[in-house]
C-alpha cells in the first residue's frame, strides 16, 4: 500500500479504445484509479457502474477515472458494452501495476489461499502525489465518498 503524501509510481497500460494511458501526462488534475478483481463479476460491475454515472461530476471536479484490473483489453472492452460503461479501463495483464500500487495480495476464501487484487482505491492529487487511500473497498456509497474527497481538494 502506498503512503499518503508519496509520488504515486508512473505508469502507462492500454485502454479499451486502443491508446495508451500515462499517469505522468496526467499532471494537472486529480486521477482517481480504482483497482478492482475481475470483469463482470457482481461488486466489480456494481463499482464500475457507480464510477460510470458519477463520471460526470468527477469530471466538473477536475479529475480523471479508471479503474484497473489484471484483465485484457479485449475483456474489458466486452464487460464495458456489456454493462454500458463510460469509466475508462485499464489493462494491467502483467500485473506490474498491482504490484507497485500493493494491491496483488493474498486472498483467503473458504480456507483456500489465492493471489488475487484487492479491492483498493487511490486519490492522486494534481502534482501526482497519494492524496487518499481506501484499502478493501465497500463498494456501496463508494463512488460518492471518493468523489467529496476529489472535491475537498
């Protein structure tokens, strides 16, 4: 887990629309990114969708949303038509970015131990440092709690 106050580690992976996206180009604006498990599951599809419609007000706030998770490009293409989002998503199939963001934990469900991505979100304020950080997210009431944080800024 990142610290607060830390410069947020660089970044650049691959969107639905087939452009690259590079936190460090980023600077400027506030950048929201959620790290999620996997597409198209139940609260993955819920905090996706509250991030969707919310998007427009984090936009008006000056900042920037995506959510992130270790699967493809081409899997999250069909999970965005599918549930017709609007919030970018990102592709870290590699798993590099879960890994510098410590979010690639150990998991435990039904006393089977797995590696998996905790569901985490982070503010990154406009000069690129950790401004907040919600470790093992809730997803409901999530999406409006971060976006108070984006406009306390």
């Amino acid at each position: 887990m990142l610290e607060i106050a830390t410069q947020a580690p660089d970044f650049t992976l691959p969107q639905g629309d087939g452009t690259d996206v590079t936190l460090s180009a980023l600077k400027g604006s506030a950048v929201v990114l959620f790290f999620y498990p996997r597409d198209d599951t139940p609260g993955c599809t819920k905090e996706s969708i509250a991030f969707s419609e919310g998007l427009e007000a984090f936009e008006a706030a000056g900042a920037k949303v995506f959510g992130i998770s270790k699967d493809s490009v081409a899997s999250h293409v069909k999970f965005a038509t599918k549930r017709d989002l609007t919030v970018p998503l990102l592709s870290d199939e590699h798993g590099t970015v879960c890994e510098d963001y410590g979010v690639w934990k150990e998991k435990n469900m039904y006393g089977k131990k797995y590696m998996g991505i905790e569901r985490t979100t982070y503010l990154i304020d406009a000069n690129g440092d950790v401004a907040m950080v919600w470790p093992k997210v809730k997803v409901p009431g999530h999406a409006d709690v971060v976006l108070a944080a984006v406009q306390a800024l």
